[in-house]
C-alpha cells in the first residue's frame, strides 16, 4: 500500500542544466513519495522535456530505468560530453 505525501513539484529536465544534479533531486522525490521502480520510470519520462525528451524516441519499448539513465548520461553529462567534444577533435 502506498502512503499518500504531500505534491512536491519537481522542474522538467531540458538537456540545459546539471543532469547530475536533477538526477539527484529526482532520486530524493522519488524516496520521499516511496515510488516503486515502475513509478519511478514513468515520472522520469515525464519529467523530460525538449532536447533530453527527444531520447525516448531511442529506448526500447522494454527499456529500463537504467537504460534511460544510460542513455541521458551519454548525452547530456559534462564526463560523456567532454569525451564526445575529444573524439570529435580527433577527427578533424
């Protein structure tokens, strides 16, 4: 049986700030609202907008929230970016 918490409001994710950071605030909520991992992933999906949107388009149908996170790391956080920005200095 879920407990029922008060609506806490999180802002959506753009692709523009800290992923870490939403990341971690988003792991927060979740905890505090005692989401299951089914739940989790659902609000994760919704909680993206614009360009960071634009993975669900990549995710299987069968994707898990690790795969989704996966994928948003790859794309959007500084450690897999500055890799990104090397190889592509590489190739010119």
């Amino acid at each position: 049986m879920k407990v029922m918490r008060p609506l806490i409001k999180l802002q959506a994710y753009d692709g523009s700030g800290s992923l870490q950071t939403f990341l971690i605030k988003f792991q927060g909520m979740a905890a505090y609202l005692c989401w299951d991992n089914e739940d989790i992933f659902h609000h994760l999906c919704v909680s993206l907008e614009g360009a960071a949107a634009q993975v669900l388009w990549d995710i299987s149908p069968h994707a898990m929230m690790a795969d989704l996170i996966r994928l948003l790391q790859t794309r959007f956080d500084t450690q897999f970016q500055a890799e990104h920005f090397k190889a592509e200095l590489r190739g010119r």
